[in-house]
C-alpha cells in the first residue's frame, strides 16, 4: 500500500518544516533560502507556499526585508493542516472496493474498516505540530536515529 504525499505535498511540508525550524517571530525567510536548503524547485516553490498563504498558515511580505514566514508558531501548526493545505481534504471520498464514490447508504463490507484507518492516519497527523517535525529533523541530522521509538518493517534492511 502506498501512502505517499503527491510532489505537491511533499513540497508543501519540506517547506513548512523549513519555515519551523527557521522559526522567529519577526523573521521573513527568502523564497531562495527555502528552496536551497528544502531542495524544492525554484520555480515551483512560490505555489507552494501560497497553497500555505491560502490555508492561512503561512504570511509572506514584499520588500528587502520581505519573505515568508509562519502565521503562528510551529507549535501551534498540525501536519494535517499542511497535507490538506496541499492535497485537500483527507477523507474517506472513493469506495475501496467499487471505486466510486463513497456514501453510507451503499456501503461495501471493508467500508467500516478502512473508515477507521483513515481516521486513524488523521489523528496521528492532527497531533503531530510542526514543531514536533522540527524536533525530529533536529535528531536526525546529529545522528540520532528515527524519533520516536520507530522500528524498521519486518525484512527492511539499511543500505
């Protein structure tokens, strides 16, 4: 099963974390300095994060001293809000096993199932703050290994 961000998810959260980990109150970041050190195209960046403007959870200032920043602080921020900023809502919408649209009154028998598991993956990315990702990141680049107690799949190997 593939639960992977499209390009423009993924580049909506590289971009969020940057903007948390660079996080000041007063401090505009230039789109330059987003996308080297996210590693975003240079083109693409600016729809990015005014996907994140949109959502109200990024601000951006014209002039010298201009740039993008948080609306608020990385605390107070979820992980879903960014996916759904870029990916739009996550819900429920298509029928597992039929493939079309999903309505209660048609129900298919995995429907009651896969309904928990989307509520699930919603829990966990409405409890994880940018501040949490940024902490993470943190770990990681000192060499910390995977926060939070992460386990590799079984027969993972490392490279």
């Amino acid at each position: 099963m593939d639960l992977r961000l499209t390009r423009r998810g993924d580049y909506a959260v590289r971009a969020a974390l940057y903007l948390a980990t660079a996080w000041e109150p007063l401090r505009y970041l230039k789109v330059r300095e987003i996308t080297a050190a996210m590693e975003l195209p240079a083109s693409y960046a600016p729809q990015v994060l005014k996907l994140l403007m949109t959502a109200d959870l990024v601000e951006a200032k014209a002039g010298p001293d201009g740039g993008y920043r948080l609306r608020r602080p990385p605390a107070e921020i979820t992980l879903l809000a960014v996916v759904e900023a870029a990916e739009g809502p996550f819900i429920l919408d298509r029928c597992i096993l039929r493939g079309g649209p999903c309505h209660w009154e048609h129900a298919c028998a995995a429907h009651a199932a896969w309904f928990g598991v989307v509520q699930a993956c919603r829990k966990q990315l409405a409890s994880t703050s940018l501040a949490d990702l940024a902490a993470a990141d943190d770990q990681l680049r000192r060499g910390g290994g995977p926060p939070g107690g992460i386990e590799p799949p079984p027969g993972a190997r490392d490279p």
